[in-house]
C-alpha cells in the first residue's frame, strides 16, 4: 500500500498505523531528512493542539542526524480512541537532531539563536548515574536548560555554577557555602545551602547528594521529585525540606502540603514502605532502615533556610550639634539665658534639682561652643547626684531599639584646669547606678598634675573595672568617642594638639545588655572639691546605626 508520507504520520498519531504501515514510515523517516523535518513539525503542531501527553508512543526513539530511527512497532490493536501525543523530550531531541526550528515558550527560533528570557521547557530526563536507575531515560545529545540561578547570598561555588545562564539535565551544582535559589521550568524553586551537591536529572527530578535544600512545588511542579541516596521524595502539591548528611542518611520533612517518601536501594530501587507525609511531620531515611514518620521538632524545621532574606540595610542616624545656634524647640535643656541648647535629656537620677535655666550651662553662639561649668559630683558612689551636670539624649530618638552600634563623641578645644579627680567625658546608661563612663581625669604624680583616659563602668551606683591610660596636659586639645561596636565598648581619646590617639576597652557591661532605654551624653565634674571649672565643648555629634530591612 502506498500511502503518503503525510497520511502515515496523520495514522500514527491517531494510533491506528498497523505494521506495515510502521515499517513504511520507518523507512522514510531513515531515508529521507525532510520526511524527518516534517514529521518533527507534525510533532509540535501535535503539543500546540494540546494533545500531547506524558507517555513515549510505541517503539519511537530519537533520531540522530542521518541516523535512522530504531524500528517503530504497531500497537497490538488500533487505538483510534488514544490521544495524540508526542514526548517532548522526544520532539525536541528530533529538532535538535534534524536542524529545524525549536519551539519555546510559544516563539519559533533557530538554532543557536540568543534566548534572553528562558523558556519554560521541560521534559527531559537524565539518567541517575549514581543511583543506576535503569527506568529512568537516558542522557540527551544536546540536554536542555530546565533551572535558573534567580538569587544568591554568600556563595562560594566549588564549579563555574555562577558563569552559566542556566543549568541543562547533567549539570551538578556544588556549593561550598552560602545559599543558592533555582527556578525550574516548571516553576518549581529549589533553595540550596552549602555546603551541598546537587545533580539536575529532569526538570522536575534532581538528586541530593549531600546538603540540605527546601522545595517549594506550585501545582504546575506536581510530582517534583527530590532523590539522595538512600531516598526519593516525592511532592503532592508542597513546600518540604531535605538534608542528606555525609554518609547518606536523608531527613524529610514537610513545612505545608503533602509528600511521599520511601527508601531507595543501592541500584536505585525503591524500597519498603511509602511514607505519606503532612504538614509538620518527618521521616529519616537511611541504607539501612526508614524510621516510622513522627512530628517534626520546632528546631528541626528551622534548620531549613526557606527563603533569601536579604540583609537589613544599615542606616546611620546622627545628631549634629555646633552650638552656633539656639535650638527653641519644646524639650530642649536650657542655658542659664533660656538658650536651647540641642540636648533633650539628663541622664535619670541627676540633676532634678537643676533649675529650668541651668546656670552652669552657657550656649555661647558667637564663639560657637556650649560652656559647662562643673559641679561637684560623683557618679561613684552616687555623690549629690541631683545637682550632677550629666546630659545628653535618649538613643532611642535617632532609632535605638536595643541592639544597634552607636557612639557619642565631643571636641573639647583647651583641657581646664580642674582640681585633682576632677573629671569630664562621655557616659551611656539607662540611670546614674547603671551606666559606662570615661573620658579625661586629673590626677597627680610625682608632684605634677595631669590627666590621664580613664574609662570605667558603675554598677549599683560604684565603680569598677577602671581602667587608667596616657598623659596630656591642660590646654591640649582633644576629641573623644564612645562607641558600641557589635555589643562591645570601647572609648577612643585623640589628643590633636599632640597628634596620638589612644583606645580603651573595658569588661562588658553585662548589667546594659538587653536595654532599651540607653541614654548618652556628656559630664563634667570638680569631684571631691569646690573648685569649679568651665569646661569648653565645640561639637558633639551622636549616632545610631539603625537597620532596616530591604525590600525585596
């Protein structure tokens, strides 16, 4: 019988080709490449109708370019009621054997043409080398992409994973560290940690050797598939995590919807019972037993990165004071002409005795300096805490919450002459019993008075953990900070009329882990005598490193 080519394949998709007819048209396909080319287009006009399905047709193999194809066999009876299908990983291999156009993602383009937003495409399998699945399809000439790289956080790739656009069936990922999200053709995302190795099989199977990923599976990934080597999991409509240790032993478990799970053999059979998984339940799988499925531990869950949240971007927040201008503003501490001087707070429990215009306090604008006239105090000890010139502001107003870096620092233009102990600086504290204090003190050695960094904390009102460094004298000019640096202090004198600098670190005030309410500031103090000195402050500025989180 002599038909045309045309209605040989028009019968072989209606599934009622009978022998001869089969050998016929295997014989033009092996002979002739524009039978071949047709036969291909048939096959995508077949998937644009919608009538493909996921099972190879009888006896068709993919043909390489001037090879013939294996024999193809007629079904044992017609089957005019089957529906017309192609496997695309049957009609893609054709294309890419016969030269034609590819059709992807609904654009025709030719071979080798630039794709600059990745189909979806999907379909081809490889098979598991290291599992020796034999039912699984073998590996294609020319494998498709069928994942992306979509985000990155800290990876350190063993391979070239980050030169590629996309990964074909075949590729293996492996990460050292850091966190690596796919997107599959089939919209499925897979989020890998390192370390880990990942083999891509098929756009919907892949194969943990070792690390640690969670899936999450929309309904169009139905049946994505996760093996290791000693299990396969299987999804149901879900996001689930797996972690595969080192000798092989795998962890599922499910954070929504449903999987199954069950052993694998060394030959890559399934073995014993199928687990069905839910929400909140695992399964550990290894070579040698699958344990019974039983509730997840919070901890175990949470072992499981499943999202890339990107890291909070670090906002500094500053106060800025020159005292070149009055500042009105309500809340503003007041000089002793009702001058505001930029500073809202005093430290709690001094100064409540200080009038509302504080006479030791002078905002001299046309010298642009703030004028602090010392009183006699003394944080240790809590002496005439009242009248204690210790203030500042609260650093919750640029953005403090409690675990933030923040530092305070201050110029002073000329060191006064302060009597001996007497003291200035920069304080953090939620009260005058609870706080870190440091700055320059007058002290006397060897007949001579000088100053020396003095950094020290004060718990339930006394002073321990003093620190002593340096030596400057009166009239230098010098700039301090206080800072918190990821929970650490430290306090930092430059002497600039000398040009040095010295740093201080102290014991952790554990006593102000964990407050909220931390205020920072300046003091002076002519402790343990009435001599008063005036203490000149030319700039002051204060921040708040503040986090916020990125959008994503």
């Amino acid at each position: 019988m002599n038909r045309s080519l045309l209605e040989l394949i028009d019968a072989y998709f209606e599934g009622t080709l009978d022998a001869d007819g089969m050998a016929e048209l295997s014989a033009r396909l092996q002979a002739d490449p524009a039978a071949r080319q047709q036969f291909v287009q048939m096959s995508m006009l077949e998937a644009d109708l919608g009538r493909m399905h996921d099972r190879r047709p009888p006896g068709l193999l993919p043909l390489a370019d001037g090879v013939a194809p294996a024999s193809v066999t007629a079904p044992a009876t017609p089957r005019r009621s089957l529906p017309r299908w192609l496997p695309m990983s049957v009609a893609v291999a054709l294309l890419l054997a016969v030269g034609v156009v590819l059709r992807l993602g609904g654009v025709w383009r030719l071979p080798g043409e630039r794709i600059d937003d990745p189909p979806p495409l999907g379909g081809m399998a490889i098979a598991d080398a290291g599992a020796g699945d034999a039912n699984l399809p073998q590996p294609l000439a020319n494998p498709p992409i069928v994942a992306w790289l979509t985000n990155a956080q800290n990876c350190r790739w063993v391979n070239d994973a980050t030169k590629r656009a996309g990964f074909h069936v075949g590729d293996t990922i492996q990460l050292a560290g850091g966190l690596a999200e796919l997107r599959f053709s089939n919209q499925a995302t897979v989020l890998l940690e390192g370390p880990a190795e990942l083999r891509l099989l098929s756009e919907s199977q892949v194969r943990l050797q070792r690390g640690r990923l969670a899936a999450k599976v929309p309904e169009s990934a139905h049946g994505f598939t996760v093996l290791s080597p000693t299990g396969k999991v299987v999804d149901l409509g879900t996001e689930f995590g797996v972690s595969v240790n080192d000798s092989g032993t795998t962890d599922v478990v499910v954070f929504e919807g449903e999987v199954l799970a069950n052993q694998r053999g060394e030959n890559g059979a399934d073995t014993g019972p199928v687990h069905s998984l839910k929400p909140n339940e695992m399964v550990r799988l290894d070579a040698e037993l699958a344990g019974p499925k039983r509730p997840s531990a919070p901890e175990q869950s949470q072992a499981f990165t499943r999202a890339i949240v990107p890291p909070a971007v670090i906002v500094p927040r500053t106060l800025a004071l020159r005292f070149d201008r009055a500042h009105p503003e309500a809340g503003s501490i007041r000089d002793a002409k009702g001058q505001g001087i930029g500073l809202t707070h005093r430290l709690p429990g001094t100064g409540n005795k200080l009038p509302e215009n504080d006479p030791n306090l002078f905002l001299n604008i046309p010298e642009k300096r703030l004028e602090l006239t010392t009183t006699n105090s003394d944080i240790n000890h809590q002496i005439n805490m009242p009248t204690g010139e210790y203030f500042g502001i609260p650093l919750r107003s640029l953005g403090f919450t409690r675990d933030e870096d923040f530092e305070i620092s201050i110029t002073v233009p000329d060191i006064p002459a302060l009597q001996r102990v007497g003291q200035f600086g920069l304080y953090i504290g939620d009260r005058s019993n609870r706080v870190i204090r440091g700055g320059l003190i007058r002290a006397s050695e060897k007949g001579q008075d000088i100053y020396r960094i003095f950094f020290v904390n004060n718990r339930n009102g006394i002073d321990m953990d003093s620190h002593f460094l340096g030596v400057f004298s009166t009239g230098d000019e010098v700039r301090m900070t206080l800072k918190r640096t990821a929970g650490r202090y430290a306090l930092t004198v430059e002497n600039r009329t000398a040009g040095t600098a010295s740093t201080l670190s102290i014991r952790h005030p554990e006593y102000l882990d964990g407050r909220t309410d931390l205020h920072a500031g300046i003091f002076g103090a002519n402790t343990l005598s009435d001599v008063r000195k005036t203490l000149f402050i030319r700039e002051l500025s204060a921040t708040v490193w503040t986090q916020q989180p990125t959008t994503p």
